[in-house]
C-alpha cells in the first residue's frame, strides 16, 4: 500500500451576522466541534459576540454590510436593487473593504468551503469566486431571486432544526440540506421544581411572555387583558415589552426585563408565551410547556413561518397575533393546555450532538468536493434528529 504525506487542511471561512449572539453562539458550536487541525477563518463586523473559540480559530473584523459610516454619497444610494440582492447598497466604501476582505482571503487560502450565516451577498460572492459555500436555511418566504440564487448554488445548507419542521417549499434542495435541531443553543435546563425555588416563586401557577430581542417587543396592554383574565396565575414577561398608556395593569402582572437566566424562567413555567426566535423555540421544546407562539415582524416573514411549522407538527399552538379580548385569551390557553404534547415537543427539540453531527457533515462534504471519496460519506445523506 503507498503512504501518503500528510497534507495540511485547507481552511473552513465562516461569515457570521452580528445581529444578536444567535449567528455567533451557532458558529461556536460549530468551529469548536471540527478538528484542532481544521483552521477557520471568521469575519463578522463584531469580534465580541462569541463564546470561546479553541485553538486555530481567528476572527477578523469587518466593516458592517448593513450600517453606513456616515460618507455614503446620496444619488448612488438611490439607485435601483437588482432582485438577485437584498441589501446592496452603491457607493458604501464598508462593503468595498468587507467584501475585499473575503475575496484576498479566498485567493490567499483557497479555503474548502465558505459558512454563510446569513448574507445572500456573501453567499453569491463565495460562488463567484469559485468557493463551495453551505448556506445557513431559515424559515421565511426566501422564493426570491437572491435567496434562491444563494441556495441554489450552495454545496449544502444547514438548517438548525428538525427536519419536521421544514417548508415544503423546500423539496428541491432535500439531498443537500442537513437538519441539526438544537445546533449552538444551550438547552440544559434546570428541573422545574429548582427553578421555581431559585426564582422564590411561590406555589401559584405561572404564565411566563417571552419578548424577542430583534423588534419592538410585545404590546402591554394584550398582556393586560390576559393577566386580568387568570388573576390565579402569574404572569411574567421577559425582554422587551411595548409600554402602553392605556394598559390596565393588574398585581399579577409583572415585567422582568432583559435577565441572565431565562432558562430558569421558561423551566418554571406553567405556560409560555412567545415569539418564534431560535433560542427560545430550542429551550421551550427542551422544555415541553405548554405554548402559544405568536410571531414577530422579521424579514421575509422568518417568523410566521415558523410559527406555523411549529402549529403544523402539533408543537405549539400558533396564533397570527395576540388575542385582543377576555374571551380570546381563555379560548387560547384551554387550547393550548388541551392540545399540549410534550413528547412532540422534546422530539423537535434536538440535543448536544448538533454540534459533532454538523462538523461529520461538513467534513464530509469537504472530502467529497475536493475528491477525497475514500473517507467521505454521501452529500445526500439527511440527518433528522
């Protein structure tokens, strides 16, 4: 049999949004389950955001593809969005050096595959340069020229989480996607008898709002409604809340704000309400509450697709908005209560092993891009949690 040298792997690139930590912590989990000898290169216009890194990691820092400087000339700014972008604007030096940036590493490194999550621009711009990229999935209406464009020519694409919950929409690209449920959130949770103590709630039930970080949080006065329609529960809310003047706010309402340990929240909960953001679908399923989701105003409808995934497999109880009434409210959670199954919901939820599976996946799908087929495995195979 011939030896072989060892040859030194060529790098993974990993572009991450810096909205939120959600892209960051998902990278993490990611980069820090791959080999030591697989170096990855990051870029992300904050280098602040992430959790530990293991060793032959960077993180370089890019100009932000969505904030102007402030020099942006105004009559390039207005000119026409091609449908193949979304968000392209002319003129923007940022976007010349972010985009330089990538393009210098791409020709110095001759990475194996470039990680888009999330930037259709990159994306295409990763294709352009005759770079295999894998394309971060998301629910939403993506039938666009641009989305469509940037999963079209992608290697593959990874959707973190569970294959039941994809769009039908997305049959056509089944043999190269991979479904890693739970992928860069921490679902451990604490038992929710120790939950409760550690909050010092008392024996009451409790309702527990649960308001995304990328909007304008949720109306207080739907709240109010529904807190004075079960003055026998609790009701609490965490993150950002829309203050209403009108609101009628009864004693067992309160309003948390932004705190540290929301997994004990959600763990002590009788019922959750929420939106569809990615951390807390995770950690809701973990916890297998019952759950009335209401989606929030994202680009492409990302939440209302979600939310009605999440109706459609039986996981929550997906409502378009907040019920407006007395009435609405007991209607919902007697559903919710009645139609509750939380062995459905633990099924979606995923587990630790995201993270392993999706770094066998991508290195997988390296071996077989770049002619290694005597250690790689089918692209077309579909993990489903």
């Amino acid at each position: 049999m011939r030896d072989f040298p060892d040859v030194p792997l060529r790098p993974f690139g990993y572009f991450v949004h810096h909205q939120g930590r959600g892209h960051a912590e998902r990278c993490a989990a990611v980069v820090n389950a791959l080999p030591e000898a697989r170096p990855v290169r990051i870029f992300c216009a904050r280098d602040d955001i992430f959790p530990p890194l293991r060793g032959n990691v960077t993180v370089k820092k890019l100009p932000s593809l969505f904030e102007a400087q402030g020099d942006e000339p105004r009559g390039a700014a207005l000119l026409d969005t091609p449908d193949t972008t979304h968000c392209a604007p002319v003129g923007w030096s940022g976007i010349r050096d972010a985009m330089a940036t990538m393009a210098q590493f791409f020709a110095a490194e001759a990475p194996e595959l470039m990680i888009v999550d999330v930037s259709a621009e990159v994306a295409q711009l990763a294709r352009l340069c005759s770079v295999p990229h894998v394309k971060i999935l998301q629910h939403g209406d993506r039938s666009d020229v641009g989305h469509c464009a940037a999963y079209d020519g992608a290697a593959g694409l990874l959707a973190p989480f569970h294959a039941d919950l994809a769009q039908e929409s997305w049959n056509a690209w089944a043999e190269k996607t991979h479904y890693a449920p739970g992928l860069g959130v921490n679902v451990s949770l604490p038992k929710a008898k120790d939950a409760r103590g550690t909050l010092k709630l008392g024996n009451r039930p409790m309702a527990l709002v649960v308001c995304g970080g990328g909007g304008n949080g949720i109306s207080e006065a739907a709240l109010g409604v529904a807190a004075r329609s079960y003055p026998q529960m609790d009701w609490i809310t965490i993150g950002e809340v829309q203050r209403d003047w009108h609101a009628t706010l009864p004693p067992n309402l309160k309003h948390k704000g932004w705190v540290d340990n929301a997994p004990d929240y959600i763990a002590a909960a009788d019922l959750v309400i929420s939106s569809t953001g990615n951390t807390t679908c995770a950690q809701v399923l973990t916890a297998a509450k019952p759950w009335i989701v209401v989606p929030e105003w994202r680009y492409f409808d990302e939440q209302v697709e979600k939310a009605r995934a999440l109706g459609r497999t039986g996981a929550a109880l997906h409502l378009p908005h907040m019920p407006s009434s007395a009435h609405a409210w007991r209607a919902a959670i007697e559903q919710a209560q009645s139609q509750h199954d939380p062995v459905r919901q633990r099924a979606l939820a995923g587990g630790a092993e995201a993270a392993t599976r999706t770094a066998q996946w991508l290195g997988n799908l390296a071996d077989r891009l770049w002619d290694r087929p005597e250690i790689s495995t089918s692209l077309k195979e579909v993990h489903h949690a």
